[in-house]
C-alpha cells in the first residue's frame, strides 16, 4: 500500500517560486512510483477542469460557486483564508485521510493548523519562506508543535534555533536539473554573438529586498567572473526598494 501525501501549495502550474517547487517535487514524487499524491492547489476552484490533466490527483482549494468567492472578498481576513486554501482543508483532511501533510507556503497561511485537531494525529511538515529578521513572532509561537520545521533559507532556521526551535532545518526550493547542462562553447560564442554579447554587458537582477533572496550568491559569482576577466567592464545591477522588504 502506498504512502499517501498531500501537498498544500500554490499550484504546481503556477509560474511562481511556490508553483515551480511543487511542480519539482511532485514530480519527482510521482516518477518514483512509490506514493498516492494529492495536490491540493491554493487559489483555484476545486472543480476546475485544468487540475485534471496532471499526472496526479489535484484537488482545488477554493470555493466552486461564485457568490461565495465574491462573499469572501469583501473580507480581508476570509479573502486571505480562502486563496491559501484554509476553509476547505479540515474537510479534505477528513475525506483524503493522508498519512503526510506537507505544508508549503508563506507562514501565516499555515499558522492557524497547528490547532486543528488533526495536526500531528498524522505526518505533518510546514515548509515556510521567511524573508528578514526579526523572525515574524508567531512563527518562533508555533515552533513547539511543528515537529517537521523546515525553512528555505539558513538564515531563518539558525535564527528559530537561537529562539529555541532547535529541530528548525533548513530545506531550499527544489530545482529540476535536467533544465541544466553545459553548452558546448562553439555553442556559446554563437549565443554570444547573435545577442551581441561580449565582455562588456550588464546582468539586471529585479527583486524584492528580503534576506532570502540569492544576493549574496549573485554577487559572490560576480566577482569570480571580474577576477577571471579583469579588464571587462561588466556591471551587476541590483534593482530593488528598501520599502519592499
């Protein structure tokens, strides 16, 4: 019998860094063939047509009628509940019986599980972003109950162990690797060329100003190149707001 795994995310179609993580791990999971998958998709009807053409069950977290959507909206609170999935996942639990929950989302769309009454009766994982310091309060609360803590960035994870999570790991976005391969440079030099590419360039980065994002590895893998190519004249520009983060 299979292990059953249901994975609350944002939908693996979705062109997100969510959206590209379940879509990588699930698909992994899947190609293993040693799992029942459950995709359960943040902010898309539950009977939408599209979640049946995935190689797994895919199960939509929102409402299937209109009136409630609109209902709902007028709430900011129940607006936020309904896209991260919360008003329908006791009744999943309940049908789909998982033996695994994995949560994974922005913190406080997972918070308020840790009180439900199946949380813990079986497998459960939050697997969170948090994006600067100081950690968000309510983040460090819930780290008692969740007994599978993983974060996506160091940083975060060594700060909840300082504040006392000391079972916090960190875990980063999963990436498809089969997308990655070395060019020959013939094949290189001719990319080069079409684009009018050559030592002198600039590498645009666009990003909201959070600790999680790649800045330090961005930057680090600039200044290989500069010391490689010391008479280039090749310029990183970081485009970001310090009210973004």
């Amino acid at each position: 019998m299979k292990l059953k795994v249901l994975f609350h995310s944002c939908h693996s179609r979705q062109l997100s860094g969510f959206g590209k993580n379940c879509k990588n791990i699930l698909s992994h999971l899947h190609a293993t063939g040693k799992y029942e998958i459950i995709e359960y998709a943040n902010a898309y009807k539950e009977n939408d047509p599209s979640l049946k053409t995935l190689p797994w069950r895919c199960i939509g977290s929102g409402p299937t009628d209109d009136r409630s959507i609109i209902k709902n909206n007028e709430d900011a609170g129940q607006s936020r509940r309904m896209s991260y999935g919360l008003m329908k996942i006791d009744e999943v639990i309940k049908k789909e019986k998982p033996d695994v929950y994995i949560g994974a989302e922005d913190i406080w769309a997972l918070m308020e599980l840790t009180n439900k009454p199946w949380w813990n009766k079986i497998n459960c994982m939050i697997w969170t972003t948090l994006d600067s310091l100081p950690i968000f309060p309510e983040a460090i609360e819930i780290g008692s109950v969740v007994k599978n803590y993983y974060t996506w960035a160091n940083f975060a994870s060594d700060a909840l162990s300082e504040s006392g999570i000391k079972h916090a790991k960190c875990l980063h976005g999963a990436i498809d690797i089969t997308n990655f391969n070395r060019l020959e440079q013939t094949k290189v030099n001719s990319i080069k060329n079409k684009n009018n590419i050559n030592s002198d360039f600039i590498i645009g980065f666009v990003f909201r100003n959070q600790l999680r994002k790649s800045v330090p590895s961005l930057l680090q893998g600039f200044k290989l190149f500069k010391d490689k190519h010391q008479n280039s004249t090749a310029k990183l520009l970081l485009h970001t707001g310090w009210h973004a983060g």
